[in-house]
C-alpha cells in the first residue's frame, strides 16, 4: 500500500486511496455521528476536552472514535495498513469533518 491520495470530504465519510495490489482503491471512512458519540466513554471525551495538549488523550479519543464508528473491517485494514504519518492524517481529517471544519 502506498501513501493515501487527497480526500474527499463528502458529508457521507472520509474517503482515502491506497494502492492495493499494484491498483488504487479508494475507502471511506463512516461519518461520526451522535450514534457514534454515545457510544464513546465518557472519561475519554472528558480527558481529550480538559487536556487539550496531551495528544494521547487526543489520539484515544480518535481511536474510540474509530471503533464506536462501526468502520468495515476491511475499511479499517486497508487505514492501519498504512504508515503512521499516513493514519494520523486521514484520521485527523476524518475527526475534522465531524467538527464541520472545512479545508
């Protein structure tokens, strides 16, 4: 898999592109919902909110964000298949859409 492509931030999920055997395929991450916030522990929300600047905080919450989601396997293979740098962007994104940001 190589670095993913610009994303496309459609209001329905992220979408990324990896090379998958030689081929581009293009997965999309679900958009984060009220569904998905409830389903996010409390003391998660509560430390990334009160510790802006402890990224781990910040990291665990986009990760129960990414499990709560109810991403595909397959979509969640091909996002952690990638290098690190490559994760943290998509994910920061992914994360960003839900705010409504816009880039």
């Amino acid at each position: 898999m190589s670095t993913p492509t610009p994303k496309d931030h459609t209001g329905k999920g992220t979408k990324f592109t990896v090379t998958v055997d030689g081929k581009p395929k293009t997965f999309t991450l679900p958009p984060i919902n009220e569904e998905t916030a409830g389903k996010i522990p409390g003391e998660i929300v509560y430390n990334a909110v009160m510790n802006p600047s402890d990224d781990m905080a910040q990291m665990r919450l986009t990760m129960a964000n990414l499990e709560a989601s109810g991403v595909k396997p397959q979509v969640k293979d091909a996002l952690l298949s990638l290098p690190f740098a490559d994760v943290m962007r998509v994910l920061g994104e992914w994360m960003g859409e839900s705010a409504g940001s816009s880039e």
